[in-house]
C-alpha cells in the first residue's frame, strides 16, 4: 500500500500560516498591505485583547467582486502576479496568494467588500466552510479576524502578554505608516486611539503623527541617489540615540524590510556621532529597481535581497555623516530642577507607549517594567546638543585632574574638555585626511615581523592579505609561521610602524566581517587613541591652548572617534540659575 497521499488543503494552509501569521501582529501587517495593495487612501485598524480577540482592518480600495472575494481565499490566489516573469519585477506588497488562507485557516473571517458597483459581498469563514451573502455598496473592504488561534493551541500559548503583542503590533503599525506616508492610517487597541496620520505623503509629517513634535523636529533630512537606487528620508540627530535597534527603520520600495548589512552601515555610519551602545534613529526610504530585488527569500517577506548592496554601503558610509556633520553638534549641560514630578519628566504616555519621546534635557529615571519596551530609551548624558551654536574660539583658563581643561568661550559660561578625547579627535581626523590622499608606501624603516599562533597562519588567507595591501601593507613568508613586512604606508612612520601593523593584523585575523572602510575606521580609531595623550598627563597653558585651537579646526570637533563628547557646555544662564542671581 502506497503511504503517500496529498494533504488537505485545510491542512496545508495551517502549514502556511505557520510561516505567515505567527502572531497578531503579522495579521495587521497582511492585511494592512492588501489594502495598501488595493490603493486605500484610508486605511483604519482596531485590535482587541490585543488581537486575541479581534483584528478588524477597513480600507477605502477597490474592492472586490463577489467571484474574487470568495477565489481570495483559495491557497495560491492573487490579483498581483501571473507569470514568472513578473516575479522578478513585483511592485506590490502581497504576490504569494498565502495570507487570506492562512489566516482564514487559524480563525473565523468575515471579510466584507464591495466595488462600489452592484451589490457588496459579505464572506464569513469558518472551519473551512464558506458562508456568502449579500453586504452594503460601499467601496473597499473590512476584514475581520476573530479568535485568532483558537484551533492551534500550541500557537495561542506561544503568545506573549498582551502588553508585548501590542508592541509588537504598534510597531508594525509605525513602520507600515512610515512606509505610506501618501495614505492615512488610524490606529486603535481596545477603543483607544494610538495614532493617526494625515496620508498628505509627508514622511516628515508621519514621523511627527507617530513620534510627537520633539523627535520631529530632531531630524535631519537626507538624500542621496544614483543610476541604480534613490535613498532619501530623515536621520536623526546624534541626542535622539536609542539603547535600541529598534528604530533604524529602513524601507525599501515601500516594504519595511531588514537589512542586515543595510542596518550595520548605518550604525557604523553614526560612529562619530554617538556612543558605541547606543543607536541612531532613523528613517530612510531606499527606492531600488525591482528587478534588482529578491523579496521571494521568505514567507513573511521580511528579508530581502539584492544586487548592488556594496555600493549601496559605500554610499551611506560616506553620505551619512556628511548630512550629520553639517550641524554643529555641542554637547551641552542642562541642569533638573529637583522640584519635577516624574510623570512631567517623561513626555509619553504611559499606555500609549507610540509617544516614545523623553524629554531631551532632563535626566530620565531608569524604565520601571510597566513602561512599554519602546519608550525605554534614556538619553546619552544628562545634556543636549544644541545646534544652533558655533563655536568659533576658546581660552584656556586652567587643567583639572589633569584630565579636563577649563575654558571660557565668547558666550559665558565656561566649558570642561577632555584632554584625552579631544586629542583623540584632532588625531583621528589627521590620520582621516593622510588615509584619503594617494597611499604612497616605502619599506619600512626597521624590519617588522609579524609572528603568528598555528591558528593564525590558517587564518592568514590571500582575501586577509588583500584587505592589508588595501591600507598599504604588503608581507612575505618568513619562516614557518613568521612574515615580513615589506612595504608600509610613509605617513606611518611618522607614527608607530610596528603598532599599526599589528593593530591591522590583529583586527583582520580576529574579524571576520570585516571590509575596507570598516578597517580603516578601525585603525585610524586606535591609532588616534594610541598617540593621544591621555588623562594624567600635565599640560602647559600653552599646550592646552594649542589642544583646543587644533580641536575646533576639525571638521567634528565636539565628539571623539567614539562617539563620545568632547566638549561640555556649562552655560551662563544654568549658571546664574544654580547661584539664584537676580532676573532668572
Ligand atoms: P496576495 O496579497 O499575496 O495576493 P492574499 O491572500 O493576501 O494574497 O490576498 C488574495 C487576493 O485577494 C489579493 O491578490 C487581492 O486580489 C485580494 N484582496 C485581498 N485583500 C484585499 C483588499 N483589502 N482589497 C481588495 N482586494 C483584496
Ligand atoms: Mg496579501
């Protein structure tokens, strides 16, 4: 007897809503993107218990037909391709046919619709069966799920607590808006409105609906195109910094995607700006040529693939913090009254959890666990950067700790400099501009070699040595498990020879995904540091003086290699108020 037979189609659409709908949220997201498929210009989502109980999704789009409304929900049944052919160039957000059916597969449907001719149609599913009949005219479509789960319980019990769902369908909601800023979306949990967007397709505007005026107004505009894609969207400035990856928001085509490399570029690209564990915040829009992308690598869509990522890399890396550099970026002290009460500290609401926004210039009480996991965030330092200030020039007054120098600036108030950091900085950008002018190479003024561990000499492979000749280092064998540096960089020697090619060598044998930009960030980093002098070490006035000359000669003077400040504004104002002098 023959022990292969062909699954129920009931079942192999439970199969694939294993894949598609694994929780609320990937519902919301399904069904928000066949009413974006379907042109709604307004698009309205309530959930209910989170969505355990009810997930209704209206649209203003165009609706289907009573014959489509049933087809809908066969496995394998779409509008949005035909043929092969048009699997390379899709410009819809579904194409798999999968979602109607899986979803129906977990729960009850009832999907009303019409065209806005003849009459609407109301399809009510239910355990596989199918119940039609006749709904009101009005165009577009309302799905309703209901009892999400309820015959998959190993399912049901993976959900998390309502609290994390809604989260996670919040989000969801953000990126899809963020995405369509051309369609406007009202959000409910339980009756209550989270947000809503205007669909005046301003991306701005959105990134305001959704993140309330403060963030808004914290962003940065960027653009950036070639013959093969177009980026453009907001960046926001170094003080929005997140403890999360949360916000890196990237969109490609109008699908909210993750993009590993995509994601690391733009963290790498904020390396000057902010703290190594921190975050930026950013939107960006990335328009690719659809033929140039591979959406089909997974069910859910929510990675993707495409040619052209180097150059798309390339262009972050160096667009990025030109478009961030461009304000000028001080760090400055603010002091908190004492007097505050929490909950005016904290600009968001604490059931909402969509207005995620502390307020930038007071100190945030660490998250207590009833605050929704986005709002988490605390800012960098108790301070601000204010970018309307230039500074120009700075005297200096004194060492502290022979770690600070005290300087008075044109505008009162005083600041504080870390000696070490600014240096860092001076040095850093120093080696910046010798790495970027031609790598002229000579050999090396006392013979280096380099010797490896017998893990190493494995490691040592010709893509290793490819990426050192990249920054001018060429070796040959010396012995069994010992090389010679043959040529190095000249401006080199003006340093450490020795110390920059081990730091090279170590960096490219112990990291793996290592490329060229990221290595010359890398040791241009800890080269600057290494030849930095450091916190106790006694400066003279005049050696302070000429720090601080050199450090505001830079193109980012107020952050070093690492993100971290370098300058520290105390102003007359927070002064004047802390000694309660008169008129403030
Ligand atoms: P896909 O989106 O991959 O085509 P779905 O199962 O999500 O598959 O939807 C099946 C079909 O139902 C779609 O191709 C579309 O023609 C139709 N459809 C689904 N939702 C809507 C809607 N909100 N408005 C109009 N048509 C819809
Ligand atoms: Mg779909």
């Amino acid at each position: 007897m023959s022990k292969i037979h062909i699954l129920e189609n009931s079942l192999a659409n439970m199969i694939a809503a294993g894949e598609v709908v694994e929780r609320p949220s990937s519902v919301v997201k399904e069904l928000v993107e066949n009413s974006i498929d379907a042109h709604a210009h307004n698009i309205q989502v309530s959930l209910f218990e989170a969505g355990r109980k009810k997930i209704v999704v209206e649209d203003d789009g165009e609706g289907m037909d009573r014959e489509d409304a049933v087809l809908a929900f066969k496995r394998h049944a779409t509008s949005k391709i035909a043929t092969s052919y048009d699997l390379f160039k899709i410009k819809t957000l579904g194409f798999r046919g999968e979602a109607l059916p899986s979803i129906a597969s977990v729960s009850r449907v009832t999907l009303t619709t019409s065209t806005g001719s003849g009459v609407g149609t109301e399809v009510v599913i239910e355990d596989d069966e199918l119940a039609v009949k006749d709904a009101p005219l009005r165009q577009g479509t309302i799905v309703s799920v209901e009892e999400l789960f309820y015959n998959t319980p190993a399912r049901l019990k993976y959900l998390k607590a309502d609290f994390t769902e809604n989260s996670n369908s919040i989000e969801m909601m953000c990126r899809l808006a963020l995405a369509h800023p051309e369609v406007s979306f009202t959000f409910y949990i339980d009756e209550r409105k989270q947000f809503q967007t205007t669909g005046r397709g301003e991306l701005l505007e959105v990134i305001k609906d959704i993140y309330g005026h403060d963030v808004a107004k914290k962003m940065v505009p960027f653009h950036f195109s070639n013959a093969d894609f177009a980026i453009s969207g907001y960046l926001g400035k170094p003080e929005l910094a997140k403890a999360s990856r949360y916000f890196i928001i990237t969109l490609l085509n109008g699908r909210n995607v993750y993009m590993p490399k995509v994601q690391t570029s733009i963290i790498e690209s904020y390396h000057d700006f902010i703290p190594p564990t921190r975050f930026p915040f950013v939107v960006l829009s990335f328009q690719i040529e659809p033929a140039l992308v591979d959406v089909n690598v997974h069910p859910s869509k929510k990675e993707v693939r495409f040619s052209k990522e180097a150059d798309l890399r390339l262009a972050l890396l160096q667009n990025i913090p030109l478009a961030l550099r461009e304000k000028n970026l001080v760090t400055e002290i603010a002091v908190a009254p004492k007097t505050e009460k929490i909950s005016e500290q904290m600009n968001f609401d604490l059931d909402l959890g969509t207005k995620t926004e502390p307020m930038p210039t007071r100190p945030i009480p660490q998250a207590s666990q009833d605050i929704h996991p986005l709002a988490e965030d605390v800012p960098a330092f108790n301070a601000y950067v204010a970018p309307e200030k230039t500074l120009t020039s700075l005297r200096a007054v004194a060492q502290l700790q022979l770690t600070y120098i005290i300087a008075e600036g044109p505008d009162g108030g005083f600041y504080l400099i870390d000696q070490h950091a600014a240096n860092e900085r001076i040095n850093y950008e120093k080696l910046q501009r010798l790495f970027n002018r031609d790598l002229v190479v000579t050999e090396p003024l006392i013979p280096i070699v380099i010797t490896l561990s017998p893990s190493e000499v494995t490691l040592f492979s010709e893509t290793k040595m490819a990426l050192l000749r990249a920054v001018g280092l060429e070796f040959e064998p010396f012995g069994v498990n010992a090389y010679k540096v043959t040529q190095i960089p000249v401006w080199a020697k003006e340093y450490d020879e020795k110390a920059y090619v081990d730091e090279l060598v170590y960096e490219v044998l112990h990291e793996d995904r290592l490329d060229i930009p990221k290595l010359r960030t890398h040791v241009i980093a800890t080269m600057s540091c290494k030849r930095s002098v450091k916190a106790n070490d006694r400066l003279s006035l005049a050696d302070m003086q000429y720090l601080l000359d050199t450090l505001l000669k830079c193109d980012n003077p107020h952050a070093c290699p690492h993100g971290r400040p370098t300058i520290i504004h105390f102003n007359k104002y927070e002064l004047e108020k802390m000694f309660k002098r008169t008129g403030v």
